[in-house]
C-alpha cells in the first residue's frame, strides 16, 4: 500500500503492518476501546510523531492516567486554583491571536447573542474591558448576561497570569470535577493553539472534552483538516459525536453491542465485520471509493514493524 512520510505503524495483521497514513485516511484518528487500551495506543502512535517525525505533542486528558515521560512539560489545571485561562487577558498578551476569537469563546460560555457580542468586542477593542471579570463589572447588557451563570470557580479559573502552553506538553484536566468547567477549558486552550503546526493533538476522553457546548465548540478547531497537523483522539464512549467525527476509527475490544454500533455508523458491511478481542483491532477507513476494514493485534513500544 502507498504511503506518505506521515505514515505509522498502528497493527500488526498477517500480510504485515497497517499504518495510520493521515493523508490518505485523514487527519483524525478515533480510537475507541474499554479500560485504558486507548491510552496505550495513543501513546504508541504520539511516541512515532515525536521520535520519528519530530513533530510537537499536545496531549489533553480528563482521566489523570496519561503518561508524561515524553513531555517537556505537565499543565495541571485544578478545580479552585487560579489557571490564567482568562481569554480576554490571553489576547491582550497575544497568546490568542485574534481578539474576536476571544470575544467569541465569552459568547459561547455565556450564551450571548450576536448584539452583545460585537458590544464587547468593541469595548475590548477600546480597552475599555480587558478581562472577563471587568466584563462582569462593566453594567453593560453583556454584563448581565455573563452574571446569570459566571460562578466563583469561573473566576477563579480565569484568575492568574495567562497561561502559555509550550510546543510539547501534556494538558491534566482530571482535577476539575465540573465537567463545565472542563469544557471552558478545553475551549480557551484549543482557541489558543489552533494555529500551531508541525503538531499532533491528542484528546482523551474525547467524548467528556467535547460533551458540553463550550468543549463541542472546541472540537473541530483542534481536528479539522489542516497540513502538517494531525489529531489522534482515544474515548470510552462512543457517542454520536465521536463517531461523526471525520477519520478513520480504530475499534478496539468492546461490548458486542457496542462494536457493532460502530461498525454501523461507519458503513461498514455486515460481511467484513468481525468480534475484536483484547489485544486486537479493527481500523475502519474510507476512500473516495469505499470503506475499508483492516484487523490486527496491536503493537507495542519498540516492535519492529517488519
């Protein structure tokens, strides 16, 4: 099979080695599985990105059980300690590059329309507000909008110095219990970063990152199709988010019924269906053509892939 510098290893099957090429699969990898299984290929792969094609890694993780030895750096953010994830104050420093994007994540939390939106931005613009708290003390309509559901620990995620995220790092979100407060995150962080390249993103769990409104606002921002990106994301639940999201999907072991609902959403014909047992996968992808289905047992740290 043809391959692109991009290509790595990702099952071992009996006619050889099948590769996630993101530019011919595409440049989101879903892998869905029980227990930590995702966690274990994910590493495998991003370890490939780093090592081989001396890419970046940004690694976001709700579970606090990702492992951090191949990270320059460990972000922790914590429910009730300040995190410096204050947008307006991250585009004032310039870490968000366009002020409006920052403007549109206060929008997305705090559910303002259009009207008050371009009335902050414009008092932004005039540094009139240069953080969301002087947005909550303005007494502008947008003000009270924000007050109906800002909370203390809002607040106190938005306080501290702006937060600037170096090129390898990995993103600790287990220590925020709100899975509000996840998602608010995970939006202001995927903001700031969506420009960088030569990177690759990795989400896990995707389905808790991207469950609220502000963190499915953050999804497509970090795996939409661009070059010299790619996003491997790894979940226990396969919800209808995840399995929309375009990819292809790698199925690892799972109820019945659940493999079968990916199968399902994925096209897959019920002919070259087949029950993946631990230790195994399934990697389903598209062509232009059609869908394909390749089975394997998964590979380990330093298998050679011959």
């Amino acid at each position: 099979m043809r391959t692109s510098k991009l290509a790595v290893k990702l099952l071992k099957s009996e006619s050889g080695i099948v590769y996630y090429d993101p530019i011919y699969h595409g440049r989101t990898l879903k892998i869905i599985g029980i227990d930590n299984d995702p966690i274990e290929v994910m590493e495998y792969l991003l370890r490939q990105y780093k090592e081989e094609k001396k890419y970046s890694i940004i690694v976001f993780d709700t579970s606090g059980e990702f492992p951090t030895t191949m990270f320059e750096k460990v972000v922790r953010i914590e429910e009730g300690r300040p995190a410096g994830l204050d947008p307006l104050k991250m585009a004032k420093m310039g870490i968000i590059n366009d002020p409006y994007s920052a403007v549109t994540i206060v929008q997305t939390i705090y559910e303002l329309d259009r009207a008050l939106t371009d009335k902050l931005y414009a008092d932004f613009i005039a540094g009139k507000v240069n953080s969301i708290e002087e947005a909550l003390k303005a007494k502008k309509e947008y003000s009270e909008v924000i007050a109906e559901s800002y909370t203390d620990l809002d607040g106190i995620l938005f306080s501290g110095d702006p937060i600037v995220i170096p090129d390898t790092a990995l993103i600790d979100l287990s220590g925020l219990k709100s899975i509000t407060l996840t998602g608010i995150a995970f939006l202001v962080l995927a903001v700031a970063l969506e420009n960088r390249r030569n990177i690759v993103f990795g989400l896990h769990d995707f389905a808790v990152l991207g469950f609220t409104p502000a963190g499915s606002a953050a999804v497509p921002l970090l795996t939409r199709p661009a070059r010299r990106r790619v996003a491997i994301v790894g979940t226990k639940y396969a919800l209808d988010f995840v399995l929309s999201t375009p990819g292809p999907t790698l199925v690892l072991y799972n109820d019945p019924e659940v493999q079968s609902m990916i199968y399902e959403s994925q096209g897959v014909p019920s002919g070259f269906r087949s029950f993946v047992y631990k230790g195994e996968g399934a990697y389903i992808w598209r062509s232009p053509e059609t869908v394909n289905v390749e089975f394997g047992k998964l590979l380990s740290q330093g298998e050679e892939g011959s």
